[in-house]
C-alpha cells in the first residue's frame, strides 16, 4: 500500500533560490558599489584633467595674445622713433643719436652707412662694426626694402635679447633701432608650459603630468629627465594621433600597480599645440576598493547567515504548517484538502491511458457507537479502522480521511469495474473482522465514481461520488457498493443516437428529404451602402428524429470526435453550390455563398481538389463561392493551411476570416494570411450596445482591415444602434438577425428579390 505524500511536503528549492537570489544581490551590490567608486574616481581624474587642458589651453593662449599685443606696442613704438631718427639724419652725430635715445625712449640708435658699417652709434664700442652675409642687418641690406621691424632676437654681439627696426634714408644709409626684449620675455615666460606644469605639481589627483608636441616629444614634463625624449610607443602615439580626449590604462614597471592617464589635446588660436598627459596610480583606489569590497563581503556574509537562517526557520515552520493543513490529527491520514488537490492535479493529466477512480467509504453506525460507548472510545475506532483500510487497501491506492465517518481511497490502475467490487468485497470481509469488539458493529458502504473526461472541480467529483454512496444507503441493498454512471450512460447514449443518425444521413445522401437529419439553412449578407443583399452563409442544422432540434455547439463537435466531419462538409459545399447554382439561374450571378471549413478538411490531401470538383460538377464559377477559416487553422500547421488557401485564391475563390477577436485573431496577423476580408466576432458587436464609443476598436479594426485591402463582414447585427455605428465607421457587410434570421432556400430566394426590387 502506498501513502501519497503530495502536498504534505514543501520544495526546498524555493528557498535555496532565495538564498542565492540575496547573495546575488550584494554579489551585484558589491560589484555595482566598488564599481561605482571606481568610475568616479576616473570620472574625476578625467574631469579634472580636462579642466587642466582648459587652464593650460587659456594660459596658452594669454600668452601667445600678451606676445602679439607686446609685439606690436614694440613695432609701432619702433616705427614711430626711426622716423623721428630719420628726419634727423643731416644732422646727426653720436651725441644727437643719444639724445633722441632718450627722448624716444629706445636703447640702441646705429646709423649705417650704404655697405652696412656703423657710422654712428649710442653705443661708441660698436662704431665701425660691419654687418657680415648672413647677419639680419645684412640680409636687411641686401633685401632693399625701406623699412623693416623685426621679431625679438638675441643681439649677435651681447646676446641680449632686443627687438629691432630699420629705415633706409634717401642716401642709402639706414638706421637701426633698438629696444631691450629681455624683460618682456621674461614676463612671457610665466605662461611657458613647463611653468604651467609646475603650478599643478604635487595636486591631490596628479601623480605626473607631460606635455607632447605633433611629433611626439615631450616639451615639457614633471621630471625633466624626460624633457626631449619622443614618445616611440605605437599604441600612445595612435591615442595622441587621435586628436581627442582619450584614457588608457597601463602597469607600472616598479611595483606591479596601474597608471590611469588621460589625454587632452591642447589647442592655441585653433591649432593644435600638443596634448596635455594628466596620470594619477590606481593603487589607492584599488586600496581602497578592496577595502569596500572586504566590507561589503563581511555585511553581506553576516546579513546571508541571518537570511538562511530565517528561511530554514521558515521552512520548518511552514513544514509544520502544510502537515496540519493537509493532515487529519486523529488518524493521521491526507485528509480532504490534501484529496482535493490531488484529484485537481489527476483531472489535469489526460486520463485516457491510466484508470482512475475514487471509493468514498462511509462507517455507518459510527455515531450509535459515540453515543453509548463515548467520543473516546469512537476517535480509537477512528484510528483502528484507519490503519486497517491503509493495511488492506491495493497498492495502487491512497487513502484519505474525507470527514468524521467517511474515508476515501483513490485507486489508479485497475483493470476494470468487477476489480473495484473486489476490492470493496476485501475491505468488507477483511477490514471488519480486524476491528476491535466494538469497532465491530460497523457496517461500510462504499460509493464508487470511475473518472472519465472532465470534472469542473474536485467539489463536482466529491458529490457525485456522495451521489453513489446514499444511493446505496437509501436503497436497502446487500450490496457493499455502488456505481456512480447513471447520468453518463445517458450522455453517452445520447452522443452515440446522434452519430449514428448523422452517419447514416451522410451515408444515404438524402438532402431533398421532407425531414432530412441535417439541411442547410442560409443567413443573407447585407452590403451596407446599397442596403442589397451580395451573398449568403450557408449554416449547418440537425433535426433528430429522436432528440429533435439539436445545436451545432452540439452535433458538430460530436462529428469532429467520430470523423464526420469530412463527409458533412463534403454534403455542405456541395448542397450551398446547388443553392448558388439556383441563385445563378434565377439571374443572379454576382452573388456567393460562404461555407465554413474546419481545420481537419483543410489539412486533407484532396481538399483543393475536392471543392474544384463540386464546383465543376454542380457548375458555378469559383467566385461564387466564398471558403470561411478560423485562424485556429494555422495553428497546426502555418505553411501547409497557408499554401491551400492561396491556391484556392488562385482559382478565384474567395477567403473569409470568421469570428475575428473570438480566439487567436490579431492584427499583425492579418497581412500574412491569404484573405480576402474578416468578419467581426458577434461579441464586438455586441459592445456597442454596452461600451462608450470611445472605448470600442470596431472602428480602428475597420480602418486598418481597408488599409490592408481586406473587406470587412459584421456578424449578429441585432439593433439599429449596432448598424449606424457600423455605417458611420465604413463597414462593407454585415449579416444579422436585424435583417434576417437564417432562411430555407425558398425564404432566402425570396428574400434576396426583395432586396433587389
């Protein structure tokens, strides 16, 4: 005998993925945090490096606009005092030249004569000094320009720097003038780039910063040892080749650490001048961060060790919790919350292939003997009766305590029905006997429910199965047990009437019968601009001589399990064909008839071929015939529904997409099906009686169904609202009791030459 442990115990695995969820976690935090520090500090690094770059940039600059602005002071100033010079020069002397030294404000004054030799000086050491080729006073000479200012430059003889200007007299000779440069150079020196990288030694994010011009060689650099050098590192010179802010990483050579640089083109007057390198050690970072994540490991560790331990707790105690829930205290048995989920999970498996049935056993006498020998005494024959039901129980079976008197044993596997009775026979003759003296004064009676297709719930089960059990109890029978089948033998012969009689319908092919088992009736399909009917939908009724009028929710799926459906939709295409052929003959060609097809006669090898030949046999044009699909039947099989109907297209036929928005229907689906127009679920229609317009898609699925090409059919109209709506929003057709119910062939006739008059 075998105990179900089902519900009773609880999975650990939830738990485990709990536990590792939260060590995820901090493993995430932790990496997210240390992370995070990381790449502020290089954000700042950069930040601060780009910052620099500007400073550097500006400082640059200034220097390079106190240079021009200088420069050109000095010029005009120069120009200014050789043209006084000049207009002295018939009467000049050395004296005089000193004198206009110091009223124009300049240092040096030389007259020269036509060859380039001083004739006349400030400066008495340098009177008869000769220009020589080469020298910027000869190449002045040679130029035979009137006028000259040049840049600062060292004096060939002092070496100290001046800045001079020269004019040419009418004569030939010239005159020199001379202003002293070195202090204006050394106040330009305060903007050098070695000077600017002094200034940001030592910062709390600069370890070492240099200065590299186009050709790679550092100008400038806090370690002068490397002022000269170039720069011969391909991957460094593809980064400063970049012309763009840029950050590398790279090991040390002395203690194994990481230098973070960062590379900022410096850029004076629009032109490039260099890249500025800003590099700062990752080693205290990476202190530091492992002391973060040292930390965060710690917590972490603490706060997991708390958390795993609040979930074993947890599982323990809910442990705890589902054997009370699913236990009954007295016998330890399942007890009926346990068996309803057990019967829920069996109903959800298919049944088809492993027997299943439930014994409600019921102790009766159980309350005589609580009354004269007391509840005491009648918990133990409880438990007794428990253990002896658990010991000669099949091993193919559960028990169950169901209520106070009332136990449940669940048997898989049998064979068949006298095995059941067998079993409630052993129970009987075995299980009594076993007893206790007083436990022996109860009878059992067993109710018995096979389970056979589908339950609502394991309520439905239990009460037909309590069905059984008083059944046998209200009766007065010998018999230890009892069937629950009444109701479905009904069913079963009820199915088996109408597939018979449809079967024989198909088989004799009678549909001008008076009373025929099925007939066709056809429900007109309206267009919505002219108020004219354009077709008809053929639709399948029963009409059972032993049931009488029977639904197609009904005799059609019975048609589908028992594989009528390929001969009753052979009977409907050819009988909706005849219909046309009638229409045609009464004048009207433009028409057509609809006929719903299933998935399995879509799927079959010969369909195509088949509806080809009803229509050359009965002898109306493919337009005439209109095929409707659901989209459940590209379901089984996309390519091979999706070819068929295409070729069917081919051929002329028309292809409906019926009860659009009832199942799968999409939108994005609709332009990969080869369709000619979809008809709107009569449940959509039905909302516009209920919904605010606002609310309804009918409109939008209108616009997009036309934008796609596709006509669009509104099902079960029933009310004028429903139809000024569907107007309003350009609905092609619609079809619907509102203008006529479905109609026998001469109705449908006549009322198709109403619409046309």
């Amino acid at each position: 005998m075998r105990r179900g442990r089902g519900k009773r115990y609880i999975s650990f695995s939830p738990y485990i993925i709990a536990i590792i969820a939260v060590a995820m976690v901090f493993v995430t935090a932790g990496f997210f945090l240390v992370q995070s520090i990381r790449d502020y500090f290089l954000n700042m690094l950069e930040t601060q490096s780009i910052n620099y770059a500007i400073l550097y940039s500006h400082s640059l600059t200034k220097a390079s606009e106190a240079y021009r602005t200088i420069n050109t002071v000095l010029e005009n100033r120069l120009i200014s005092a050789t043209r006084t010079t000049a207009w002295h020069s018939d009467n000049i002397s050395d004296e005089v030249l000193r004198d206009l030294a110091a009223s124009l404000a300049v240092d040096e004054i030389y007259l020269y004569s036509p060859e380039g030799v001083i004739i006349y000086s400030t400066t008495e050491a340098y009177l008869g000094w000769e220009a020589k080729p080469g020298h910027p006073v000869h190449e002045f000479i040679e130029s035979g320009a009137s006028s000259l200012v040049e840049e600062i430059r060292p004096d060939s003889e002092s070496g100290v720097l001046y800045k001079y200007a020269y004019v040419r007299l009418a004569d030939g000779r010239f005159v020199q003038l001379g202003v002293r440069a070195d202090i204006i150079m050394s106040f330009l020196e305060s903007f050098e780039a070695q000077r600017l990288l002094d200034e940001i030694r030592g910062l709390e994010l600069v370890d070492h910063a240099y200065f590299v011009d186009q050709d790679f060689k550092v100008i400038a650099s806090y370690e002068p040892q490397y002022i000269g050098h170039t720069i011969e590192n391909p991957e460094v010179q593809e980064v400063l080749a970049a012309f763009e802010t840029r950050t590398r990483f790279h090991p040390t050579s002395h203690d194994g650490g990481e230098v973070y640089e960062v590379y900022v083109p410096i850029y004076v007057d629009n032109s490039y001048a260099g890249t500025l390198v800003v590099g700062k050690s990752t080693t205290e970072t990476r202190n530091l961060l492992s002391r973060v994540l040292y930390s965060v490991v710690g917590v972490g560790a603490v706060v997991l060790a708390g958390f795993i331990y609040i979930m074993i707790s947890n599982y323990h105690h809910n442990q705890e919790l589902i054997y009370l829930a699913y236990t009954d205290a007295l016998t330890g048995l399942p007890n009926k919350t346990h068996l309803a989920e057990v019967l829920e999970e069996t109903m959800s498996r298919p049944l088809e292939n492993r027997k299943t049935a439930v014994l409600m056993v019921h102790a009766a006498n159980m309350s005589t003997i609580n009354s004269v020998y007391g509840f005491e005494i009648g918990d133990a024959v409880l438990q007794n009766l428990a253990q002896s039901l658990q010991r000669y129980a099949p091993p193919n079976c559960q028990v169950f305590r169901f209520a106070a008197n009332r136990f449940v044993l669940l048997i898989r596997d049998y064979q068949d029905r006298e095995e059941l009775s067998h079993q409630c026979e052993v129970l009987q003759s075995k299980v009594i006997p076993n007893l206790d003296g007083v436990g022996r004064q109860l009878q059992l009676n067993t109710g018995i429910l096979e389970l056979q297709g589908a339950y609502p719930s394991a309520d439905d089960i239990f009460t037909k199965v309590a069905v059984a059990l008083e059944a046998i109890e209200s009766n007065g029978s010998d018999e230890c047990c009892t069937f629950y089948d009444a109701e479905m033998e009904a069913a079963i012969r009820r199915r088996e009437v109408i597939t018979q009689e449809m079967s024989d319908f198909l088989a004799r092919q009678c549909p001008v019968s008076k009373q025929p088992v099925l007939y066709l009736v056809y429900q007109p399909k309206v267009c919505l601009e002219s108020r004219r009917i354009v077709g008809f939908e053929a639709l399948a009724r029963m009409n059972s001589p032993t049931y009488g009028f029977v639904s197609p929710g009904e005799f059609i799926p019975i048609a589908e399990r028992h594989n009528l459906i390929i001969p009753m939709g052979a009977w409907v295409l050819e009988t909706a064909c005849r219909f046309m052929k009638r229409l045609i003959e009464e004048g009207y060609h433009d028409q057509h008839v609809a006929v719903n097809v299933s998935v399995i006669e879509l799927l079959q090898d010969d369909f195509e071929e088949s509806i080809l030949r009803i229509l050359r046999t009965v002898g109306i044009a493919p337009h005439n015939l209109q095929v409707e699909i659901t989209e459940s039947v590209f379901i089984e099989d996309f390519a091979a529904a999706e070819a068929r109907l295409r070729r069917l297209r081919e051929h002329g036929i028309t292809i409906a997409l019926d009860d659009f928005g009832s199942g799968y229907s999409s939108l994005s689906r609709i332009e990969q099906l080869p369709i000619d127009c979809i008809k709107i679920d009569k449940g959509f229609i039905d909302n516009i009686l209920v919904k605010d317009q606002h609310q309804l898609i009918i409109s939008e699925i209108i616009a997009i169904s036309h934008k796609l090409g596709l006509e669009v059919v509104a099902e079960g109209v029933e009310h004028d609202t429903q139809l000024e709506y569907l107007v309003a929003n350009g609905c092609n057709t619609m079809q619907g009791y509102l203008y006529s119910k479905p109609l026998d062939e001469t109705a449908a006739l006549l009322k198709l030459k109403e619409s046309h008059n």
